[in-house]
C-alpha cells in the first residue's frame, strides 16, 4: 500500500464516467481513496497533458482534485450523499506534473444538518503544502437523490452500499 500508514481502502465501482475517480474513464485522473476513517487520502501524479504553464499542473485540475476528495470525505465519513454548493482554493507553492501527490480530506465542520464544510490539501513529494480548499457540501439521502435523478440505479444502489456499508 503507501509507506505514510496503515489504511482501508474506500471501494468504488467502475459503472459511472466520473473525470476524478472512475477507473474506467481513460482521460481522467482515476483517484483511488484510502482512510483511517477520520481523513480520506488518495495518492496521485498529474499526467503531462493536463498541465497549464509548462510543467505546472492546471489550476483547474488541482481544484477538481480537492474537490473530489472533500467529496469522498463527506460520502464516506458522513455516510450521505452529496453535491458541492460551495469552495474556495488557495494555491500555496507551484504543483509539477510528473510529481507523487498527496492528498487528504476531513470534515471541518457540521453546524447544520443538511451541509458540511470540508477541507481538503494537496501535498508534494517533499511534504509540503501546495494547495488547500475549504467547500460546503449539500448532504442529501438516498430518497432526495432518487427524487433529483442525479444517479441511475445501479450507481445508486452501488453509493448506497458505501453509505450503509
């Protein structure tokens, strides 16, 4: 697993087309989550074609990398499903694709029932801060999803495992 600790790996199916975690979507990221169920982790290297300066990676893929695992933190700390209303990105130090990155994300704060707010932080090799997020997350259960639409049945019934699991 990764040398940083011992962790459970978050299980996530390859039936939908999601850009951050479905291992089946070729030109996305293919996030892997992993938790010691008071943090979600995920272990990742920018690829080159989605750099903006040079060897930079884009602003916009750093955000969607936070994004996605303040998303799975709430998912799976939260046991709820859930949509960002909300985040904000402070980039700290450059990020180079081709670099090992470390992220993490945790629940922040839960003053009301149907929002969390989430952070989220993206390390370098060196273990130093590059990039952190703070969002809010619409919390919602499994009815209201099925009212909205926003999952066909077999993802659903696939994310509510996790939820009840």
């Amino acid at each position: 697993m990764h040398s940083e600790g011992n962790y459970t790996v978050i299980p996530n199916r390859g039936n939908h087309n999601c850009f951050g975690c479905s291992p089946m979507n070729e030109c996305g990221l293919q996030m892997k989550f992993y938790t010691d169920q008071k943090t979600v982790y995920s272990w990742l290297t920018v690829p080159r074609h989605l750099s903006g300066w040079s060897n930079l990676a884009h602003g916009g893929v750093l955000s969607t990398i936070l994004d996605e695992i303040m998303s799975w933190a709430a998912i799976h700390l939260l046991r709820k499903f859930i949509l960002t209303k909300s985040m904000t990105v402070d980039f700290v130090k450059p990020v180079f694709v081709g670099q090992q990155l470390r992220v993490e994300g945790r629940v922040a704060n839960m003053e009301r029932k149907r929002e969390a707010v989430m952070e989220g932080y993206i390390y370098n090799e060196e273990k130093k801060l590059c990039v952190r997020a703070s969002g809010t997350f619409a919390l919602f259960s499994s009815d209201n999803v099925k009212k909205m639409g926003i999952l066909g049945e077999k993802a659903l019934k696939d994310f509510e495992d996790l939820i009840d699991g």
